[in-house]
C-alpha cells in the first residue's frame, strides 16, 4: 500500500486511480420522452431528411421569384390569385406565370413556385388578384426539403447529454425511442458514531447527515444514480459489511468520513480487506480535502475493479473532492462527450457580426477553445430549424444598441 497520506496532486492521484478502474458500456432503450439528461449511447441518424417537404417559412404568397423582379411601391407586380395552399395537405395547385397562391407558414410549396412573398409586401386588388409591393429572392421564405438535416445525416454523436432541443429534434424526426447510456450506480455511505439522520433530534456532540444528501444530489445531477446505504458506526465489521453489499450493487462505491489519521478511520484497512488493488492514493495535494483516499477493489461477479473513494467527512471538503473526482468518473462512464462552456461565459468572437439596432439578438453558437480561451463561431441558419440550436453550445447576446459586433471583440455567451 502507498505511505499513508502520501499526497500527490490532483490530476497524478486521477491518473493513477482510472488506470485501475474498468468501465462497462452498458446501454438501454427508453422513450425519447423520459430521455432528457440521459447520454447517448450510440451515433443517431435521421431516418428522413428534415423538412421533409419544401415549406413557406412566412404567411404570403407562393408565387414564381421571377414574376416580382422590379417591383415596388409605385409599380407593384400584379398576379393572379390561383387558390389557397391547406396546412396539413398536399397543394392541389400547379403554378404558372403570373400565378400566385395563398399560403400560410408551414404550407406546402405547391408546384411551380420557388419563393413566398410576405404578406406585409402585398395588397389585395381583387379575391383573384395581388399587388406584390416588393420582389424576392429565389428560394426566399420557403425551407427546402432536407435543409435542417439530410436522411442519414448523423443528428446526434455518441456521449451528448440529450437537452430540450434534442429531444425536439428526435420528435421531429418522429424517433420515439432512444438508446442511452445505463447510469452509474454510486453507493453513498456515511460513518461515524457522531453522525445522525436529519429528521433526528440532536443531542450533545452530534452532528446531522449532511454528505449523504449533498453528494447523492452531486452524483444525479452529473447523471449517476444515488443509492444510501445510510450512516455506519465506526466499527470495522460493520463497515466492511456496508461496503461489501454496496459493491456488489455498485459501479462507484462513496464512503464519507474515516479517511484522516485517526486511530478509529477505518476506511483504508477496511477497504485493502475487501479486494485488491485496494488502496491507491491516501492524500492528495489540495486544501480542502487533502486525506481523500483513492481505491479499486476487485468485482469477481462482473470480472472487473470497481471505484471506491474515501472522502473526507467534512461537508465542504466532501463535495469539493467530490466534484474533483466522482463526476469526471460518472462522465466517463457515461462516454460523455462534452464541449466547453459553463453557464455564462465571455468569449472572443471568430468573425464579424452585423446587427440592427434598437433589437437584442441571440445568435447560435459553438464554443471552441483556441489557445486555452473560448472562442464564439456563429451558426448561420434560418431560426425555425430545431438543428441548429442543436448544434449549438450556446446563445451569443448582441445587446439591443450595437450595429454589430467585430472579429476579436469579447462577447457574452448564454450556454446550454
């Protein structure tokens, strides 16, 4: 066993500790409805492209882009009115030139148009005739099929924690069900004669169990699944008896407190008794926290070392070393494939931005660390496609009195 309280630095201690640790893919498949914060745990393909159908992004007119060239205020484009476009149903209407039809957003382009013109631009002449006050780009106001995402494209990796946005994005894909990564299972064990339950009454030199709660919230926030195993005396046998059960259940096996120079910490001694490697770190070079204990003891039922980790049982220290080591080890189990960003970050912009004044933009973007700082790439698209706020780490803020923003300048980024 390593010298007792032998400290090593963080990422030495972690390296050590996962060289001795073997993880199990293990997956399952789940309603896209309960899949929320579950990780991926295979690359998603779109079974059909996204729209599926060229579209009108805007309530109009379908109408041919050529027919409105010139036109303005003084000279409008004057088109017949062939018919209405009905949500839900393919256009029963063929376009020719000079044509137009009535459509809303969402509609169905009807053949022969290749653009929509907004209704603000138009005027009604007739119940069969429309002034078009301004002209159109082809391909304006309409969403083409497979513009969002292609069939086959692949929509979402491997190890991507599924937020709102992805599961819209599967819904519209119509896939229903999902296959995700199984949680971990984290065995949460406190210990000490001083320790008591919450809802107890406390007495003289008692204290309530704070790490049971604080770090099950820690282990389910970063995707593992809690099991207590409520609050052990300090004595040997019943510890090694808790730890032992918990093992066999567990892929992470938590024990708070007995992990200092104590005479009656039992945590190492019970933990080199219960399988090898057993004890790898006692101590790691970090305030607070520092008598941390870091182990791996053998699984013969599955065939592999199974994570144990002795934890200070100071509330404060505790959850720190616990969010050093417990959640990078839950997101590797979890395969989890993570872009940089935290909740609100500063960024450096990777091109220029034009903006209109006197409106707050929010742009799409993806976060990418060049040089150790975090950089914002824009996503350009049309905002109704689910996609492209998939792709996305976050919401760049151009705030409402900017014109634009330049190359280089820090901006502010809402994350996901």
């Amino acid at each position: 066993m390593p010298e007792f309280l032998r400290r090593l630095p963080p990422p030495d201690a972690m390296a050590l500790w996962l060289s001795n640790i073997q993880f199990l893919l293990t997956s399952e498949e789940i309603d896209t409805t309960l899949a929320l914060d579950r990780v991926s745990s295979n690359p998603i393909l779109a079974p059909h492209p996204l729209p599926p159908f060229s579209r009108s992004s805007v309530d109009g007119f379908a109408l041919m882009a050529a027919d409105t060239y010139g036109a303005s205020d003084s000279l409008p484009a004057y088109l017949e009115i062939s018919g209405e476009v009905m949500m839900g149903r393919e256009p029963e209407i063929i376009l020719h030139p000079s044509q137009s039809a009535i459509i809303h957003t969402g509609g169905m382009l009807p053949p022969g148009a290749d653009a929509v013109v907004m209704v603000e631009h138009t005027q009604m002449v007739s119940t069969d005739e429309v002034e078009v006050l301004k002209p159109v780009a082809y391909g304006e106001n309409i969403l083409k099929i497979g513009e969002d995402v292609g069939q086959g494209e692949e929509i979402i990796p491997a190890g991507v924690f599924l937020r709102p946005q992805e599961i819209g994005g599967l819904m519209a894909l119509g896939l229903t069900r999902v296959q995700v990564v199984r949680k971990p299972r984290v065995g949460i064990i406190s210990t000490g004669d001083e320790v008591i339950a919450p809802e107890a009454h406390i007495g003289p030199g008692q204290v309530r169990d704070i790490n049971s709660y604080s770090l099950s919230a820690l282990v389910e926030e970063a995707g593992g699944i809690a099991n207590r195993y409520g609050i052990v005396p300090d004595a040997e046998t019943a510890l090694r008896e808790i730890v032992a059960e918990a093992l066999k259940v567990n892929e992470i096996v938590v024990i708070t407190a007995g992990s200092s120079a104590s005479v009656r910490d039992l945590t190492s001694q019970v933990i080199n008794n219960i399988g090898e490697p057993g004890v790898l770190v006692h101590g790691v070079n970090v305030r607070p926290g520092k008598p941390t204990i870091l182990a791996a003891c053998y699984d013969s039922t599955v065939g592999i070392n199974k994570a144990v980790i002795g934890l200070p049982g100071n509330p404060v220290s505790a959850l720190v070393i616990a969010r050093m080591f417990i959640v990078p080890l839950i997101e590797k189990w979890l395969r989890v494939n993570r872009s940089f960003f935290f909740d609100h970050i500063k960024a450096r912009l990777t091109i220029n931005l034009p903006s209109q004044a006197g409106r707050e933009d929010l742009i799409p973007v993806r976060i990418k660390l060049k040089n150790g700082l975090p950089e914002a790439e824009p996503i350009f698209g049309k905002s109704n496609l689910i996609f492209g706020l998939v792709r996305a780490d976050g919401l760049l803020r151009v705030p409402p009195d900017a014109t634009g923003l330049s190359v280089g300048e820090t901006v502010d980024v809402i994350v996901f």
